[in-house]
C-alpha cells in the first residue's frame, strides 16, 4: 500500500512539472530537428530572446522550454534525475548544482566553464570540475547621492578606509552617510561579507573558504576574526547604530531618496522606487571595497546556472546549445531580458543605465560574489549570519557571533 501511494505521489509530481507548473505547452518538434528540454523557475518572457538567439545558432537543435514554479521546482528535478532522466539541459541554483554534482547527475562542463570568471564559476564547482556556466548576476552595492558628492568636492573612495572618511566626512556636515534598514537580518549581512570577500575571498589564501565551509573543514570563528574586525570600523565610527535596528528597509530606502543621507546599499530592484520618491535624484552606485585599491567588489551572484543532465541521451547537443550561450551574443540574447544584472563570460560587457556608472569596474571585472552560494546544504546559515550580526551590534562579542554561525551551519550540514 505504501508503495503504490508513493508511485501515486511520484507520478501527480511529474505530470505537474509538465502540465501543471505554467509550463510551456509541448510544441511539435521538426523531423530534422532534436528536440531538448530545458527547465527554469523563471517564466519563458525572461528567456525569449535566448532562445530566439539558440535557435538560429543551434539550428539542429529545437529546445522545449520548460517553466516550474520555484515552489516545487528542486523536488520535481530531484524526482526526474533520480529515475534517470529529467531535462536535458537543467537551470541550477548553487545548492542544488552541488547536490546533484555529488549524486553524478551533471556532465563536466570544464573546457567552457574556463571563458568565464572564477567568480562566477567557483560557486558551481565540486570536486575540481565545473557543473554549470553562470547566467546573468544580480548585485548589490552602494547608491549614492552624486550631488551630495560633487557639491561637497568629495572623490568616491577606492579603499574601505577612503570609504570611512567620507562617512565621517558627511557626518561632520550633518549628513548621514548611510542609511540602513537593520529591522533586516540582509544588510549587514551582505555588507560585511562584501569587504571579506574584496580583503580575503578574492585572494589565494582564502578562494577556497566558502567550498571548505559547506565540507566542515573551516570555521568562521578563528579565521574571519580579523577581517570583521576590521569591517567593524563601520560601527565603531557610528555608521551603522543601534537606533537601526528599529529601521525597516521602507524607511532606509525614503531616507535616501529623499536627500536625508548620502548612501543607501541596495541594487536594481529597489532603482524604480527610489526614482518615483525622488524623479531628480542623481543616483550612481559604487562598489565595496577593501583595503588595497581595486576594481572592487559587488555582493551577488548568478540567477542561475545551466547545466548538462549527464543522463541525457542527446549530451554532446545540449553542450553544444551552451556552447552557444558561452558567448559574447549568446551572453547578450540572455541579457536582453534580464538587464540589471551583469555577465561573467570574460569580453561580454554591457551597457548599463547611468545608475550604474561607477560599478562598472566591479562588474566588467567578473567581482560579484555571492559567499553563500558556496555553502551548499548549509547555504539557508546566512540568515544566521545575519541575525547573529543584529546582536553583534546590540553588544554581542565577535567570536560570540561567529560561534554561533557556525553552529547554525554544523547543524545543517549534519542533517
């Protein structure tokens, strides 16, 4: 009786994410064409363009795209890879790239892995081998009031200190130089990891943390210790404030818009709300840094990763569609409808609003790093983190802090 219940459940699972999740109605395939099926959670309209462009390059190939909500979108792929089958080509999060890395559901996509940034890749790697290619990144670093800058003759730092001076700088004129909703475990969250991974992260030292964090081999707590320290110049100076905790994202976001302070930490989704508060706003966004020049760093990662289903009977064409997406027009089709974000294929740089200007270092540099996408079955942790960073502002010792994040993440990893 168990079993049939559980076959019961496994088939309804799969007829779902083929007729019941806002998929894409199957399409007659061509008689000299391959049909490949490609899984998302993103709807088609982010991706028309793509595949308007994978179809003139890979005219052998016709791809049948497939949306699944994100709500049951790991358990029907899950579900499929086990029974050895599913898609051919799978849209990966960082996670579960990683999970099915390990089970040996992934082809190796090495050789085209290499034309894009280790930022980009790292978070899609096991083992020395790259499971999926980065797609599009969301980011986020630091808006800023250009005319408060250029009024008060203030240069845009290139140094985490240069940064603290300008904060102190605009808190002698009574300006407040950052606004932050800390109501919100996310900012300084993302905030101090951003100055890790510019101080620490982005070195030969410490690229390889985050892929030791999700093993167990590392602890935050006697090795991040010093850069923290460091980044907690931010509250030292009275950047970041108690009073912050009772500040919601809303709130942050009407401060800066409204001219009442010089810096705000958000990305794109939050441009258009900030422009309707304040239509004459002259908004730029800088990235985070740290205490050695740079082209800086922005906090984010990839919306997804593609990937070859090892088990597909058509492998070397569904390498061969990415072959085409790892490109500088294949990287632009993908673009088209996911502007916002950047490209880490090496030479695919594209034209951002003005919003973005001085970013534009950080991200035709391949520099978003999203920390937490390496952490695997731990990866749910950085709401510890950022938590725990609530009470280190209220008080909380630092090594106090990072214990406990480490403990969050010991109790994931032993599930």
């Amino acid at each position: 009786m168990k079993k049939s219940i559980a076959l019961l459940l496994m088939a309804g699972l799969l007829l779902t994410s083929a007729f019941g999740s806002g998929s894409s109605e199957k399409k007659e395939s061509s008689p000299d064409k391959v049909t490949l099926r490609m899984t998302y959670w993103n709807s088609e309209d982010t991706m028309s363009a793509l595949l308007e462009y994978l179809e003139k390059a890979v005219p052998e190939v016709e791809i049948e795209y497939q949306f699944i909500d994100n709500s049951n979108y790991n358990t029907v792929v899950d579900i499929q890879l086990s029974a050895g089958e599913g898609p051919d080509i799978i849209c990966e999060s960082p996670a579960s790239a990683l999970k099915h890395a390990k089970l040996g559901y992934l082809q190796p996509l090495n050789s085209l892995g290499s034309r894009y940034s280790s930022a980009g890749v790292s978070v899609y790697s096991y083992n020395n081998n790259i499971y999926a290619l980065p797609g599009i990144s969301w980011f986020e670093g630091i808006y800023f009031n250009k005319e408060l800058f250029e009024k008060n003759n203030i240069a845009l730092p290139k140094t985490f200190d240069e940064y603290l001076a300008v904060c102190e700088k605009f808190q002698s004129m009574g300006i407040k130089p950052l606004a932050a909703g800390l109501m919100s475990w996310e900012p300084m969250l993302k905030n101090s990891l951003a100055f890790v991974s510019a101080e620490y992260f982005s070195t030969k030292t410490g690229s390889s943390f985050n892929a030791d964090y999700r093993e167990g081999r590392v602890k935050m707590n006697g090795t991040l210790n010093p850069y923290i320290k460091k980044w907690s110049e931010m509250i030292e100076k009275g950047i970041y404030t108690k009073n912050m905790l009772g500040i919601d994202h809303a709130q942050a976001l009407d401060e800066f818009a409204t001219g009442k302070a010089a810096m705000f930490c958000s990305g794109p989704w939050d441009y258009d709300a900030i422009m309707a508060k304040n239509p004459n706003l002259k908004l730029d966004m800088m990235p985070f840094q740290g205490t050695k020049p740079s082209a800086g760093w922005l906090i984010g990662g990839p919306g997804c990763g593609f990937a070859v289903n090892a088990k597909s009977k058509n492998v070397e064409l569904a390498t061969k569609v990415l072959e085409a997406l790892s490109t500088v027009e294949g990287q632009a089709a993908l673009w088209e409808n996911n502007q916002g974000g950047s490209s880490y294929l090496t030479g695919a740089n594209f034209q951002l609003p003005a919003a973005y200007n001085s970013a534009s270092s950080a991200l035709n540099a391949g520099n978003v790093y999203c920390p937490w996408n390496e952490w695997g079955d731990a990866a749910a942790a950085h709401q510890n983190y950022g938590l725990e960073f609530q009470s280190y502002l209220d008080g909380q010792s630092l090594e106090e802090t990072l214990q406990n994040v480490d403990a969050a993440v010991e109790e994931l990893l032993s599930k």
